[in-house]
C-alpha cells in the first residue's frame, strides 16, 4: 500500500486533528501509530496526533523518532496516570493485565485497567476506547465454532485477568465512552520478534498427533494494526470483534504449513499422553484449547479488507 493511501478508505468529514492515545505501545502499537499517520488525505483529512503512554524512559527516543510523543506514567501507579485526563478523543489500550493476581481488589477489576479509566474520565472523556483483548477468554471450545455472543469461560489464570480487564472496560463504556473489545488470537510476522514458527521448528519441538490436534486462529500483525485503527472509529458501543484471519488450520498443519514454506523439516506427532511428558506446561496450555474464530463482525461491521486472509499468504509475504 502506497504510504500517502488512507488504510480505512474515506473517513468521516468531522475527523479533524484527532488526538489518538496508545496505551502500551509495543509492536503492535507501533504498527498502528504508522496507520494513523497514514491517514492523511486529498479531502482535508488532518493526521491525527500521536500519543503513548510509557514507564520507560529509555524508550522516549524512539517513540519521538516514529512521530509519537511519549508521556511518561506507569499503569501501576494511578497517581502517574493524572496527566492522561483530557488528553486524548480516542485511546487505543493494548497493555496486558498483571501477570499475577485474581486481576484487583473485586472480582472483576483489572487494577491497571480500572486506574486507566479513573484518569480518563478526570476532564473531557476520549469519544472512543477500543481494548485488545484475546481470543483465550473462551477456553477450550473443542473446535467449534465461536461467535461473539458465547459466553467467555476462561481456562487459565491469564485468560480469567483478560476477563476482568474486559469488564473493566464495559464498566467505562457505561460512562459515555464508545468502549469496544477486540479479542486476539495468535500474531504472527516475519518482522516480529517470535513471529514466526521458525525457531521451534528448528528445535524440533513436537505437536500433537492428528486425532488429538486442535484448530488454532491468526493474524498478521499487520492486519492487526488495521483492525485497530478501523476499531478506533467504526466499532459499536460495548462490542467485541474477533481479530482472526479465514485460516482454518489445526495447529500441527500450520507447523507443517510453515516447515514447507522455509525449507525446513516438519515436526514430530506426538499423542497427547506423551506430549504431557515432552513439553512445557506453557506450551501444553495452548495445546488444550481448541475453537474456530467467526470474524464476520470485523469484516462487515469494521469493513476491514485483510491485506493476508491466510496464514499461507502471511507466512510467503
């Protein structure tokens, strides 16, 4: 895509000098912050400003050098988060949870998310926040298909903060904010660190058997970024978006997808008995979790056209 082309098509005629607020500002956000600058077009459309939230210093440098002026705060400390108010009309909030706790002082906080909000809601509200959130909220769903509308039944301690974080954000969406969830499976790039099978591949690291395998969903951490942008503007009140491209692949097939494309050996089947012996509990988890992720809301609602709709097409770019 040319760099002067809008990456959402024609956007609405009150978008003037927006100020878009990335909240971890990692990879992804990155990714994003270059689609927003993006933005810019024949019709008079201002870019809009640029922000991130950091509680790294060493990291100021670099987000002034891709265009994004950095405010220094830390999620974990609420006071830091005071110059946040007002600051932003759209927030794009892709920092994880703790990664120990129940996720905050009730059952449903996220401690970081809820500090986020409070700070938000000081001065003038942002007109949109949109939460990345992910796909594991829903546990093992034994490979059926899953809409938006299931019910989340999380499996993991991880999966249970992701839940209480999603809470949190429709508590804020309750206060005037246009607060919407976009639930992520796995990101994948070449250009990503661990973005791609390659590694594991090389180690030889096993998968399952074909009658134990599990149906895995993706994205392109690309496509990603685009879904957020649109997310950031054309995502409903209180709704959540599956981010997954059309793949349709058991975990072992992507694995085998991707020894053919680099020339490397396939990997080892294992039966799920063995496999317990074989690999880490990490890495166990993943494996017993199986769901096929519908995206036609983030297709239709969003009207984001995905530059890879395949792993297949992602992993050969």
């Amino acid at each position: 895509m040319p760099s002067n082309q809008n990456p959402l098509g024609a956007l609405p005629a009150r978008f003037r000098r927006e100020r878009v607020l990335i909240v971890g500002c990692g990879d992804v956000g990155l990714r994003a912050a270059r689609q927003l600058q993006a933005l810019e077009g024949p019709g008079g459309v201002a870019r809009p400003r640029l922000l991130a939230l950091t509680s790294q210093a060493g990291r100021l440098p670099a987000l002034r050098a891709a265009g994004v002026t950095p405010l220094l705060g830390n999620l974990d400390d609420a006071a830091s988060l005071r110059r946040l108010a007002g600051v932003a009309t759209r927030v794009l909030h892709l920092a994880p949870p703790p990664s120990e706790g129940a996720g905050g002082d009730g059952w449903w906080r996220d401690p970081r998310t809820v500090a986020l909000a409070r700070a938000l809601r000081l001065r003038t509200r942002p007109v949109a926040l949109v939460y990345g959130s992910t796909s594991g909220v829903y546990g093992d769903c034994q490979g059926e298909w899953v809409a938006e509308t299931r019910t989340v039944a999380p499996g993991t301690p991880r999966a249970q903060r992701r839940v209480n974080a999603e809470r949190a954000v429709r508590h804020l969406g309750r206060s005037g904010v246009r607060a919407s969830i976009l639930r992520i499976p796995g990101i994948y790039a070449s250009d990503r660190e661990g973005g791609t099978p390659v590694a594991r591949l090389r180690k030889g690291t096993p998968v399952l058997a074909a009658e134990d395998d599990v149906y895995t969903n993706h994205i392109h951490a690309d496509d990603l970024a685009r879904a957020c942008v649109a997310a950031l503007w054309r995502a409903r009140a209180q709704r959540v978006y599956h981010v997954s491209d059309a793949s349709e692949l058991k975990m072992g097939d992507y694995f085998d997808l991707a020894a053919d494309l680099y020339g490397l050996p396939r990997p080892p089947r294992v039966a799920r008995s063995s496999a317990q012996e074989q690999l880490p509990l990490s890495l166990l988890s993943f494996m017993g979790e199986s769901r096929r992720l519908d995206n036609h809301r983030m297709l239709h609602e969003l009207r984001l056209r995905l530059r890879y709709p395949t792993v297949a097409q992602g992993l050969r770019a």
